[in-house]
C-alpha cells in the first residue's frame, strides 16, 4: 500500500504549485464583490438551509486585507517548514478533510459563531500535521511545534481572543477555528499513521 505520508525527497514544484494555487485562490475571492463574498463565506444559518459549499469556501475569504495578509504568511511559514513532506493531491486532501472538519465542529460546538471567515484553522491543522512528521521522523523541532500550538489554542481557550488583534482584522477572532485546526490535524495524523501501519502488516 503507498504511503499517504509526506516523502522528503519530493521535487519543490511537487508541493509549491498547490500553496501557490491556494494563495490565489484566496487573492482572487478577496476582490469578489461583496455579495459574491457573502454567498460564500461561512454562515451557520444558510448551511443550515442546505448552502453546504460554505463548509470548505469559508475559509478562503477574509476580513480585510490585513486579515488575508496574515493568513498569506502564514500559509508561506506552513509550506516553508513542511511543504515538502507532501504530495500535491494529497496535501489537498488534507486540506479539504481538516477544513471541513473545522467547520463542522463551528458548526454543532459552536453555535454562538455565526458568521466566520479566515484560513487560520487550516493553517493550525497544517501546523499540526506537520509536527506529527517531525516527530515520527524524530526531529525535536516537531515536539516543540505541537507543544507551541498546544498552548496557544489553550491560552486563547482560557484568555479569550485578542482585542488588538480583532481589530487590525475587523473581526471577532475565532479561537474555536483554531482550537478545532489542532484537533483535525491531530485526527487525521492519526488516522494516516494507523493506515501507513496497517499497510505495511
């Protein structure tokens, strides 16, 4: 059975193009009109009525341009610590899995978060992911990055969102999408570790 694990010996454009793609992708909803933008962001009422595309759309829009700023560096400190652990087709399946896990859990444990935009928890289910490769390829750095994110989302959980940052974005910060990146990240990692293993019984 083929690995669903990052391989470190992967070209660099094998795992650019699709960081690349997300980027524009994100550029180019945040010049959409707005009411373009309102039909795509999350909203807990509309996917209640059946808009289930917000579930993975919702988190490519965002605030304002400090707001995609942010989100943009962060995607380029995910690809430059971990990008070439992984496939394209794959990194997108993660993608995919851990955004609509995130949204999920908005959806049915957050229910007081209406309204939420912002690939942050991707980029902390991302993180997580790759510090769990650190760790099974027994790098330090890996148990230093998940324990990094472990107390952040813990912080936030206790100390609430942070005001300044609120608002330089111009929005709540959803700390909920933070904490449940971790927890997808950690799912699926567990999940792939488990499938690797069987495969090689």
């Amino acid at each position: 059975m083929r690995s669903l694990l990052p391989n470190n010996s992967l070209p660099a454009n094998s795992y650019l193009t699709p960081y690349l793609i997300l980027a524009t992708i994100m550029v180019f909803f945040a010049i959409l009109p707005d009411s373009w933008q309102q039909a795509l962001q999350y909203n807990r009422a509309d996917i209640s009525n059946s808009q289930y595309w917000r579930l993975f759309t919702g988190h490519l829009l965002h605030s304002n341009h400090w707001h995609l700023l942010m989100n943009l560096a962060g995607l380029l400190l995910a690809m430059l610590l971990h990008g070439s652990y992984y496939r394209g087709k794959m990194l997108t399946l993660q993608w995919l899995l851990c955004g609509l896990a995130i949204s999920l859990a908005l959806y049915y444990y957050s229910p007081e978060i209406h309204i939420y935009v912002g690939l942050s928890g991707l980029l902390h289910a991302m993180l997580t992911l790759g510090a769990l490769k650190d760790i099974q390829l027994k790098l330090s750095t890996g148990w230093l990055l998940l324990a990094g994110l472990t107390g952040k989302v813990g912080w936030e959980q206790w100390q609430g969102p942070d005001a300044k940052l609120a608002e330089l974005i111009n929005a709540s910060v959803a700390t909920d999408a933070h904490l449940y990146g971790v927890c997808s990240g950690l799912g699926l990692g567990l999940v792939l570790y488990i499938w690797q293993h069987s495969g090689k019984k």
